[in-house]
C-alpha cells in the first residue's frame, strides 16, 4: 500500500530559511568591503568610483543588519516550535493541564511555543502549576461585600458545645458578671475578664452565661483564643458564617486576612453582639482587635490575672466550689449517697473540673466507689488526673489544664518549678513567703517567680498583717505575705519527684511523704 510523504516540518523549514539568510549576509558584507577596498573593475572616474564605493559599502552594511535580525528571529522562532528540551503543552489527552485566560502574561512567560492539539505532551512542573492554580484562583475569587451592606443576623449562634447539665455554685460570678456586661453605659466596647486556675470553670462559665443570654444578642460568636492564630481562625469563621447568605462563593473562598478585617469591621460598627475568647494566653494577643472595636460586649476566660486593666478590661477571679456546691455537683453524678464522703472532697479540693471528671469516672467505670477512687487518687494522682471516663472528653481533664499552664511558666522562669517543687512538700494552704525566700541566691529573683505563678493562678499569694491590732496603713513593710497551692497540684508535682528530689527539697519542717488529708 502506497504511503503518502511524511509532512514538512515547519521547524526544518524555518531554520533553513535562517541559515540561507545569515549565508546571504555573510556574501554581502564581503562584497562591501572587496569593492570598497580593491581597484576599479570598470575604468570609471575616480570621483564616481569613490561615490559609488561609498554608498555599496553602506547599504551592504545596512543590507547585513536587515537580513541578519530575520535569520536570528527564525531560528528563536523554530527552536521553540520544537527544538529538543522546549515541551509543548497539549490542550488534549490525559497529561493536558488546564490553563486559562491570566493577566500579566504568567502562562506566556512560563509556557512558551504555541499549543499542540496533537500528541500528548510532558507535563507542567510542579512549581509552574502551582503559580498557575494560585494566580489563577486570586484573579477569579470574587471580593466579600462590604460590611455595611450585610445585614445583621437573626440570633446566629456559635457556641463550642452543649453546656453541663449540672452547673452549681456560681450565683455570685453570675450576677457579678452580668453587672458588668449588661448595665454598662458610655462608648467603648464592654470587657470582662474570667481569670482562675485551670479546671476552676472559667469556661463553663462563660458558656452557661452566653447561651442563658443568647435571646438578648443578634449575635454570640465563640473563639478559642489559645493563640493568635487562634483567635484569627474564629474571627474569619465568624465573616464566613455572616456572608455566607448573602454570598457563598465569596465566604468560602475569602483569605484569613481579608475574612478577619472584615469581620472587625463589621462588629465595629454593629451593636447586639457577644465574643467570647475562651483561654486568652496574654492580653496583648487581643488589644490589637479590642482597640478597633467601638460598641459591643466581648467575654474573655484566661489563666492570666495581670495585664487587663490598661484595656479597660475588668477582671473576675473564680474560686473553688462552697463545699455545699461540691457535695451537690458529686451528688447529681454519682448519687445523693455517695456525694457526702468528705475525704473525697477534701482530696478534690472542690475544683469542679476534677469533681466532674471524678464524678464522671465513678459512675461509668464498673465496681469503682468513691474509696476506691480515693486510693487511687492518692496512689497516682497524675494518672487519675489524666484519665477521662469512658466515652469523655479526653482533653477536659485536670492534668491537660495545668500542664498547659506549667509547661508555659517553667518556659518563662525555670526557678518557677524549683519553687513549684519546693512547694509541694509543704502544706497547701497560708505558708509564708520567707520561707521561700532561700530558694535562690537572689530573693528578688525568688518573688518574681513567685508573681509568675500567680499570675497563671497556680498559686494564691495572701497578705496578712503581722500585729492583728494595727491600724490600716501601720506597719504596711511587716504585712506577711503568704502563699497557697491547690492540693491536687501540689499532689500530682510530688509524684513527679523521685526520691532523690524529696530528700533535696525537704527543708525543716516539711512533709516528708506524699500529701494526703
């Protein structure tokens, strides 16, 4: 069967062409200079031969430039129709890459040689289609709305959880904080802070209080604010949620940047809302936010007692449970008959997250009593700490909240542990601050970490004044100071000493075996 000739090449074709014209180039600059250097070929007068010389001479210069830009343009042109190590990129088969329309001439720049319809091609790199996809994806990502433009919601709701069906003992902070919150008057947004231990019920606080008043806000927007990047999360959660009825496309395709300014924004200029930040590390991670927002009420819970004030932020300290709370909260989880067992109370300290969580245990784990709990809890506190009842939450336990906390201290000031180690082998609660004071070389390195402590709430420093009968303001220098350590802490820091560290921190006077009551 005849076949019929392969089919030109046009890259052949194109740079013979340019070897043809570079040749022709080569014979017209020789041809110049021969004529304008060798003897008169045809006897003319030397003034027309001059003259003529002259002007060959130029125009095969001239003629050379021409015919040698042309033969440089069709060898370019043929080496990237199909030179060896230039792909082609295929608008067809399975290794075809989608490229659409972009400005700045990206696809130009990187892909170059005109498209093939034809065989498959070797695929874009990496680098080159991710710059594409991206490109692509900024140019065509529509803008959110503006914020005046988006009406405000009708009861949106973000709340982290369902709150606890046992909630007791907080009537006070409760009406404390709604004072603050709902009876505030002036411009500015209204701030109050929930400062306490970890596990004290900062958080349940706040979210018992958010959903009781979730009727009386357009808006309760909850952020976990562990870290600044945290809280820009739920920041650009809370645009997302807001534009998503006026604009889907726009709210899932949103930067994080854009999405945050937008939400401040619109909360800038909205009342009706509620924030809470649950677990705000410092508070210079919100004063950049805080700072723009005019009207409104935001909810802070953090470990951190210090830094509030000059926010205009009012700070509330949680303390433990009254005893007759604990015995209820036991009690609702366990049975009204095992709830009064006082050692178990005095072991938990009537710290809610550790009643709920020993609560929780007992009654989900079977042949488990109260005692048994108890001997287990003063055997290996860190790991009955550390462990959830079946079917809980594994990160709501006591020793997650305070390892949080210590891990953060010890990484400020080292001589924190030191100090946090010397404390456990004494009693918990009002011992004196001298007593500390030999921790270190330096006392006054010894009170700074003793302020760093205190301000994660892991320890409560008291002042008492030293004669009972002076008047306010005598003997202000002879105060004695005081320091306290939740027994639960104090107990998990001991079993995390070996024997060695006992026998090192054991002063005159200490205990010399673990804490029990």
């Amino acid at each position: 069967m005849a076949t019929s000739p392969p089919p030109a090449d046009p890259a052949r074709r194109g740079r013979l062409a340019g070897r043809v014209l570079l040749v022709l180039t080569l014979v017209l600059v020789v041809v110049g200079v021969l004529w304008f250097f060798l003897a008169d070929p045809l006897d003319l007068p030397e003034r027309t031969l001059e003259a003529l010389a002259q002007r060959a001479s130029v125009i095969s210069m001239q003629a050379a430039l021409v015919f040698g830009s042309i033969g440089w343009w069709l060898q370019r042109r043929s080496a990237a129709a199909g030179e060896p190590g230039v792909p082609s990129v295929s608008t067809s088969g399975e290794n075809a890459p989608a490229v659409g329309t972009m400005s700045g001439g990206l696809v130009a720049g990187a892909l170059r040689g005109p498209v093939s319809t034809g065989e498959r091609a070797p695929a874009i790199s990496g680098d080159v289609q991710t710059l594409i996809t991206g490109d692509l994806q900024e140019a065509r990502r529509p803008p959110l709305p503006p914020p005046s433009s988006v009406a405000d919601p009708s009861g949106l709701l973000g709340l982290p959880r369902r709150r606890a069906a046992w909630f007791v003992g907080r009537q006070e902070a409760w009406q404390e904080l709604a004072i603050t919150l709902e009876s505030g008057t002036g411009a500015g947004v209204i701030s109050q802070a929930v400062v306490g231990l970890g596990g004290i019920g900062k958080s349940e606080l706040a979210l018992q209080y958010a959903f009781a008043r979730r009727l009386d806000y357009d808006l309760v927007w909850w952020i976990d604010a562990d870290s600044p990047a945290q809280i820009k999360v739920g920041l650009a959660g809370l645009a997302r949620a807001l534009v998503a009825g006026t604009d889907s496309v726009a709210a899932g395709q949103a930067s994080p940047e854009e999405a945050v300014a937008w939400a401040i924004t619109w909360l800038a200029g909205r009342t009706g809302w509620l924030l809470v930040f649950d677990n705000v590390e410092e508070p210079t991670h919100l004063e950049p936010y805080l700072a723009r927002l005019t009207i409104g009420q935001v909810l802070i819970t953090t470990r951190r007692d210090v830094g509030w004030q000059h926010l205009s932020v009012t700070p509330l300290r949680l303390h433990t449970l009254p005893r007759p709370a604990s015995i209820r909260l036991l009690g609702d989880l366990i049975g009204p008959p095992h709830a009064a067992n006082a050692a178990v109370l005095d072991e938990l300290g009537d710290l809610p997250l550790a009643l709920t969580q020993t609560g929780a245990y007992v009654a989900r784990t079977p042949r488990c009593t109260p005692a048994g709990y108890l001997r287990l809890l003063r055997q290996v506190p860190e790991r009955m700490l550390a462990t959830a009842a079946a079917g809980g939450d594994a990160e709501r336990v006591v020793a997650k909240a305070w390892e949080v906390s210590r891990a953060r201290v010890v990484e400020q000031n080292p001589l924190a542990e030191h100090l946090l180690q010397l404390l456990a082998c004494y009693a918990p609660d009002h011992l004196p601050a001298t007593v500390l004071a030999g921790a270190a070389d330096d006392e006054q390195a010894v009170n700074e970490a003793l302020a760093l402590l205190a301000s994660y709430s892991l320890i409560t420093l008291t002042t008492h004044p030293t004669d009972p009968t002076a008047t306010s303001g005598d003997h202000a220098a002879d105060d004695q100071e005081n320091v306290s350590i939740h027994r639960l802490t104090q107990a998990v820091i001991w079993h995390r000493m070996n024997a060695e560290q006992h026998d090192q921190f054991h002063p005159s006077g200490a205990r010399t075996s673990a804490p029990q009551t």
